[in-house]
C-alpha cells in the first residue's frame, strides 16, 4: 500500500486537473446533499474550515447555516502545540490570513466555542475510503481534535477523492458520514 504523502500528491494533482465548471457541478449536488441530511439540518451549531482553492466550497455552507439561523464555528490553529480551537464566526471581516494562505477567525473579535457546543463539525480531508476513514492535509490538527470531540462528524468530498481502502494507523478516527456528489455513506 502507497504512503500517505503519496496519497496526498496524487489527489492534489488530481484535484488540480479539475475544470471551474466541473468544481461547480460538483459543489453543488454535494451541497444539495449537505443541507438536506438530517444532522445538518438539525444542528444548531456547526463547526467547519475555510475551504482552500482546491477544496469543496465551505463559504456556500457558511453563507446557508447563517440564513437559516445557525452559529458557525471555524478553527483558530495553534502551531506551537499542534492544537485548534474553534471561534464562532459572524462576518467575513473577522477572518484574516495566517500561513500557507488558510483563513482563520481573528481572536481579538471572536469568541471562543467550546466542542461540545458543535453539534456537527465538517472534518476536511483530502482521501477517504469506504469505512470512513480519512487522510487529511498533514497537519495533524483535527487527528488530534476529534480525540476529544464526541458529537456528529461528517465529511464532504467528491467521489474522485473516494478510494476503496486507505492505510490507519492507531490514533485514526473514522468520520460518522461521507457526502460526495453522488451519495451519502454513514459509517456509524
């Protein structure tokens, strides 16, 4: 079986081949998807990121879960201990740009969200596989998050990101439910 770094380069690149109308297509039959499964629609709270270029949409999500009354929880990464919390975010204006481009909430005008408080929290990744397991961007942040997290997880990606079977090593977590543009798995 290939490493994770070798997953990860080969659906980089893949995600790079994809056309602005294909992405499109993709983001929304996969948000048509997101804002009729029954934990988001339930949720009060939800927690996601700031979607990267290559990423699926997360502003759409932001913008929806704010016009239908519910709270957004986006994290603030902690590089000295590899840690993240999460702030609630009402506006764009409190975003700012931190390295490699990610968009993270401003602590100086946002207040802080503890996990229980998110009902259902988007977990990214770049693979997935057919048990829900997931590589993610290498970082290790939300690895290490949902070892103490205990409510929904879904993630969101498209069917060219779903493989058979990824390599988990001990501390791997598997997501409740993966949503793709053509279906909807759930895992627990």
């Amino acid at each position: 079986m290939q490493t994770k770094h070798k997953w990860r380069t080969e659906m980089k690149d893949r995600l790079k081949e994809l056309s602005e109308d294909e992405k499109s297509k993709y983001d929304h039959q996969l948000l048509e998807q997101l804002f009729t499964y029954e934990p988001y629609k339930s949720a009060n709270t939800i927690g996601l990121t700031i979607a990267m270029k290559n990423e699926v949409d997360t502003r759409k999500i932001i913008e929806h879960a704010w016009s239908v009354g519910k709270k957004v929880a986006v994290p603030k990464c902690h590089p000295e201990d590899k840690t993240m919390t999460f702030r609630y975010l009402t506006s764009w204006n409190e975003l700012e740009t931190v390295y490699f481009g990610l968009q993270e909430p401003k602590p100086e005008v946002t207040e802080e969200c503890s996990p229980e408080e998110i009902q259902l929290l988007i977990v990214p990744g770049l693979l997935f596989d057919e048990r829900g397991y997931r590589i993610g961007f290498g970082g290790g942040y939300y690895d290490r998050f949902l070892q103490h997290y205990h409510n929904s997880t879904v993630s969101l990606a498209y069917d060219i990101q779903l493989v058979k079977e990824l390599p988990v090593e001990p501390f791997d977590l598997p997501v409740g439910a993966l949503i793709t543009d053509k279906k909807i798995l759930s895992f627990t």
